[in-house]
C-alpha cells in the first residue's frame, strides 16, 4: 500500500515537473517572438499554451486531491472544476424526459465534433443563430450529461437557456432519501467571456440560477402538466463561483418533476 501511494505522489510530481517545464519553454518561445517584433503573435501563443494545455491539466491534478470523489451537489469541467449546482431532480423515462423537453419548446443540443465546433465558433463570432449547438461536457457521477437541452434568446447562439441532465446510478438516492430518475443542472448563458479559472473562452452566466431552474421547471409543468414537489432547503443556500468563474448564488431549493405515467 506504501509503495501504491509513494507512487502516486511520484506521479502527480511528475506530472507537475512537466507543466513546469512546458510552461517555462512557451514563456521562452514567446519572449523569443516578441523581441522579433511580432508581440501580439508571441502573446497569443503564451495564452493558448497556458490556457489550454498547461492551467487545465493543473486542475486535473489538483482536483484529485482536494475534491472528494462523492456526490456534493455540483457538476465539474472536463479540469475537475466544481462548475454549476444540481437543481433539478426528475422522476421519469429517457422517453418521458425528452418528450417533456420537447413539447416545451426545448431543443437538444448537437454533440461536440468537428462540424458543430466550427458552427457554434461561426455562429457566436457573427451573433448568429444556432438552436442546436453543442454544449460543453460537464460531469456528475464521473459521467458527462446523458442529455442537453437549450433554448436560443433573440437568435443568437451567445445567448440561451440550456440544461443538462444525468441518468443517476442505480440504487442510488439524493440526501435525505428522495428518489430520483435524473437529476439536472440549469443556468442561463448571457455572453461569451473569459474563464477566471483558466483564461479559455467560455460562456458566462447569470448570476440568479435559481431564475433559470424556475423557467425549466414551470415551461414542463406547462407542456405536459407535470407534478412538481418543491423541497425548500434540501441544500444550504450559497453564493460562490462556478467553473468559469462566474458569480451564482442559489437558495438551496430542488424541485422534483414527476413525468411518470404521461401520455
């Protein structure tokens, strides 16, 4: 067991040697740019280097330390990073689930490829509409969402509603002993900015996620005439930062949608 753990550390400090090393070596190469006159290219280049290679894996690092491997109520970037809070919890099928979604006027998000990177890239830069862009891979039971839905504002992909949603474990229960089928996470994007935590481009929020859990919540009760119970303070009430560092704050509360036995 000493040996296993001795050679874990060994290979975190490894690890943290190289980024080290990476690092100091895109500092050089940038330096070496700018002197030759070509500054803004050689800050660019120290930016993309440190903001997606080196500063990412840092966290990747690190989160295995200090995060513990246990449900706590908030998803994670593809880094580690705790990013937004679970606020919705769902009783139902896949099947139920999308049909609610979709009968409420949302629209599931396209995966991540090529093809869709390159749109959603096109679309942000010329404010254009994109009703099915992809969304970025947040994790919750060491999986990236099940499903992703979105809703575009004034036709432009910088801005929209969107959730994500997680098939829970089997067997598995929310604290306090609720059931649940699905749990999901809401928040609205309002503009395009830069990560705090890692200087990479990323959507900002706003800040009341409680407002954007509410729309999701009431546009099902609406289309399909779910039943929906409330549990005020199943979490402590909190302001903090998610995973692009932007500000939230939440009351704590989960509504759980029951879309069992719909038509």
């Amino acid at each position: 067991m000493n040996t296993l753990l001795w050679a874990g550390r060994l290979g975190r400090l490894t690890v943290f040697a190289a980024l080290i090393v990476v690092l100091y070596f895109a500092y050089r190469y940038s330096i070496r740019i700018i002197i030759h006159g070509s500054w803004a290219f050689g800050i660019i280049v120290f930016w993309a280097i440190t903001a997606y290679v080196t500063i990412p894996r840092i966290h990747r690092q690190l989160h295995k330390i200090y995060l513990p491997d246990y449900f706590i109520g908030r998803t994670r970037t593809a880094d580690g990073l705790l990013h937004d809070p679970v606020n919705i919890a769902v009783l139902g099928s896949a099947r139920e689930l999308r049909m609610a979604m979709e009968s409420a006027g949302w629209v599931q998000a396209e995966p991540i490829t090529i093809k869709s990177t390159i749109k959603i890239i096109l679309a942000t830069a010329f404010r254009r509409s994109y009703p099915s862009a992809p969304v970025s891979s947040m994790f919750l039971f060491s999986q990236r969402q099940t499903f992703a839905f979105q809703k575009e504002l004034d036709g432009d992909a910088r801005q929209r509603h969107h959730v994500r949603f997680w098939k829970t474990p089997a067997g598995w229960w929310l604290p306090g002993g609720h059931d649940a089928d699905w749990v999901g996470s809401a928040s609205l994007d309002t503009n395009i900015g830069l990560s705090l935590f890692t200087g990479q481009f990323t959507h900002r929020i706003a800040e009341n996620i409680d407002e954007e859990r509410d729309f999701v919540v009431e546009s099902m009760r609406a289309a399909v005439d779910a039943k929906v119970e409330v549990v005020q303070h199943f979490a402590s009430g909190y302001h903090g930062r998610n995973g692009g560092g932007d500000r939230m704050r939440t009351d704590g509360a989960m509504p759980f949608v029951d879309l069992r036995n719909l038509d």
